[in-house]
C-alpha cells in the first residue's frame, strides 16, 4: 500500500491481504488489506488520509453479524484490534472499550457483582457490534444500560461523545448511522450477587445449548421477527430446516439460523435468504427483514 508509512506514523498496524473468511463467524468473505487501529485517536486522520488518497474502505467489527461477498473486495478493512478485557470498573459504572468481546464483559461484569446483562451472554461478537444492534436476548437489551457513546462519526470526521438519551434503541435497531465507529461506552448495571449472576447465566446458556447451532458456522438469526410473529416459527412451519442452496443451509435446529455447512459462497447465501424471504411472504404474507448485514460490492 502506498501510503503504508504513513498508516504505521498514525498507530496502524497493516495487514496486506487478510481472509474475510477467518474474520467472520459465517466463514464467507474475500480478501483485502486489513488495517488494525491501534490508537483510537488517531481514527479521523487516518479515514482523512485514505479519503484523500481516494482508498475506499469499511469498518468491520467482531464479525458475527455480517454476511461479506467472495473474492478480491474493493475496500480496505479498518478494524479496532480485539481487547482483553477491555473494561474499567468504578462503583455501577463498566466502561468498556468497543472491541471487547460481549460474552467477555458481562462475566467480568458479573465478577465485580453487576449484572442485568445475563442473557447476553451467548450473543456471539463485540460491545461495538451489540451497541449498533441494541442486542438483546431472554427479555434484555443493552440499550437499556447506555449511558455514553464514545463514537466516531465520518459525518464530521470527529469523535464524538452521546449521551444514551441522545441515542435511540429499538428492537434490532438504533439511531446511530450507519458509518458511526463505536469506541467506548459507559454502562450502568444494577448491584447484583455473582452467585445470582451466575445462575441467571446457566439458564440462559442451557437454553441456548438446547435450541441453536452453536458449534457450527452462523451468524445468529438472519432475520428479524416481524412485530407479533417469529421468524423462525414460520421458516418451521414451512418445513424448511435442512434446506440448502450449495453449503448454505437452514439449521436443522433452529429455523433462523443459517450455518455455513461446508465451502458456502456468497451467493449461496444470498440466495438462501432470498428463497425463505419469499416463501414467507407467499405463505405468511409478512415481508422479512435482515438482521444480519449484508456487504456489496
């Protein structure tokens, strides 16, 4: 890469020709130049630099919520390099770097007796990719703990902090926009017993165990439940678990997921999802939405 001097001078760590594939918990995604941000300051002169020298790019999270085309991809990846733990506890308040793992911060969480975020705690990928979602599981969202964002925000060009009033969470969804870079956030957890803690999260975890395909390549639920219906009740119903396009295939145990059960490409995929989509509306008349995000080129 041209400009690699200065990337290194800005804290960036260059990673030429990285795998997608080994990036993203669907093991679906071509080849690109990875850029791993070691200093989260020095986020907006490094996306002014590769605006200037006309070098498109993406920012990619933990990988688990994304679903990336096949081959040679046009964009550079910037990415925040994954942080153990990644979180600063002080009285209810977890501050926690964006690129910690979710699972990860609601343990340490739990350790330091806050909790309410038990049933996150097998929601796979990072807090930066739970705050952009408002993920939420067995009736808890993380949304509800916000406090502050720190963001980086490409429509300024600066990093931002909101405070969680400023920020909308829905069901799926929030108000930050869509080339928002998530970096830190405070999060206020109510005082809670580990043992309790602990509890909570071995019936989550048993739950899970009993109904998802833990141990092979998805990206959680790929779509989201139409408001007063389950997605994944009518893919059931319709008698699609085990239906494939090439290595795509619905989870035989749970409807709304699909695994990767093999080599899958991008369009297998895609055409999965487009498949299932249109058998529910012919069937359900209900329009499904993605949960999981879909790059193109």
């Amino acid at each position: 890469m041209p400009i690699a001097k200065e990337l290194t001078g800005l804290g960036v760590e260059l990673r030429p020709g990285a795998s997608l594939v080994e990036l993203t918990s669907l093991g679906i995604g071509g080849t690109t130049d990875r850029l791993l941000i070691r200093r989260y300051e020095s986020l907006p002169d490094v996306v002014r630099l590769l605006k200037k020298e006309q070098i498109p790019h993406r920012f990619l999270g933990g990988g688990t919520n994304v679903l990336i085309p096949d081959g040679e991809l046009p964009w550079v990846i910037l990415q925040l390099p994954s942080a153990h733990p990644g979180v600063r506890i002080e009285g209810n308040f977890a501050f926690v770097d964006a690129a910690a793992d979710l699972g990860g911060t609601v343990t340490f969480c739990a350790k330091h007796d806050l909790g309410g975020m038990e049933g996150l705690i097998g929601v796979p990928g990072s807090i930066g990719g739970a705050l952009r979602m408002n993920a939420g599981a067995y009736g808890t969202q993380i949304g509800s703990y916000v406090r502050e964002v720190e963001v980086y925000r490409d429509a300024t060009g600066r990093i931002e902090t909101l405070r969680g009033e400023e920020i909308r969470f829905d069901y799926r969804h929030t108000s930050f926009a869509p080339d928002d870079v998530m970096l830190r956030v405070k999060l206020e957890l109510p005082s809670k017993p580990y043992k309790e803690i602990v509890a909570g999260i071995r019936v989550c975890n048993e739950k899970r165990r009993a109904s998802q395909p833990l141990n092979q390549k998805s990206a959680g639920c790929i779509f989201k439940n139409p408001a007063g219906a389950s997605a994944g009740r009518m893919i059931d119903e319709l008698g699609l678990k085990g239906h494939r396009v090439g290595d795509a295939m619905v989870s035989d145990r749970h409807a709304n997921f699909f695994v990767n059960a093999g080599r899958a490409a991008f369009a297998d995929m895609m055409a999965l999802i487009e498949d299932v989509r249109e058998r529910v509306r012919v069937k359900f008349g209900y329009e499904l939405e993605n949960e999981v995000i879909v790059w193109k080129n």
